[in-house]
C-alpha cells in the first residue's frame, strides 16, 4: 500500500489510477484552497485550471488525459453554480459544460475519451450525462 503523504496540506484525497500507476485527486492547502494532482513515476504536480476559486481532478485514462471539475468562485463549491466539467489534455484544459444547467463535473474519462458525469438542472436535481466525442 502506498501512502501519500504531501506536506502543507491540510486534506488529500486519492480519486483515480491508470493502468501506469499515474494518480490523480485533489488537496486543500493551509489556506482552504482546493487544487487537483497528479501523482506520476513519484513526481507531484499541482493541477489548477486557469482563473478558477477550486480545481479538482477525478479521473485519469491510460493516455494520461485527466479529467475534473472547477469553480470560478468558492461558493460555486456547495451551490454548484457555474461549476464546469474540464478534460486536460497535451497542457491544455478544455471545459465541459452543460449549457443551460446551473452546474457540471466529470468523474470519469474512458481510454478513448468518453465523459461521464452529472449536472444540476434549474430545479436542482442531479442528472447523469455521458458524452461520446
């Protein structure tokens, strides 16, 4: 079993592992602040989408595309509102976003790109979604 230990954080959480060991999850910071992580051949890197209050990473496949969810302000974290989906591919983010709906994440990524997840409709139910490029 291995334990992952990273220093200065107050909370980290293991989400997904590929078929090369490479880790992906998220950890708050001393300041609350939650980013995502990728965890690959023992290097830590620190996953932040771009101008976003949180980041946090659920899902990895074999071809070391991550996906996630990330709010724009922190209160987007316990109303869900503008929350996005996002896939991180090759250094770059592309958002997932369900138009219309208050929010949206993805858990999972397939080796050949397919998105689950789920969003909150106008009425604040959950529904699943799965996305075929």
């Amino acid at each position: 079993m291995l334990r992952l230990i990273i220093p200065g954080r107050t909370f980290t959480q293991g989400d997904d592992v590929n078929n090369s060991g490479e880790i992906v999850g998220f950890y708050v910071d001393t300041s609350g602040v939650e980013h995502g992580y990728l965890l690959s051949a023992g290097t830590f890197t620190s996953i932040d989408y771009p101008d976003a209050a949180l980041t946090a990473t659920t899902a990895i496949n074999d071809n070391g595309n991550i996906a996630g969810a990330t709010c724009p302000t922190s209160a987007c974290d316990t109303t869900s509102e503008g929350e996005q989906g996002f896939v991180l591919s090759g250094g770059v983010f592309t958002p997932v976003a369900i138009p219309g709906e208050v929010g949206t994440y993805v858990n999972d990524i397939t080796n050949n790109g397919m998105l689950v997840g789920a969003y909150i409709d106008a009425a604040g139910l959950t529904v699943s979604f799965l996305a075929i490029p």
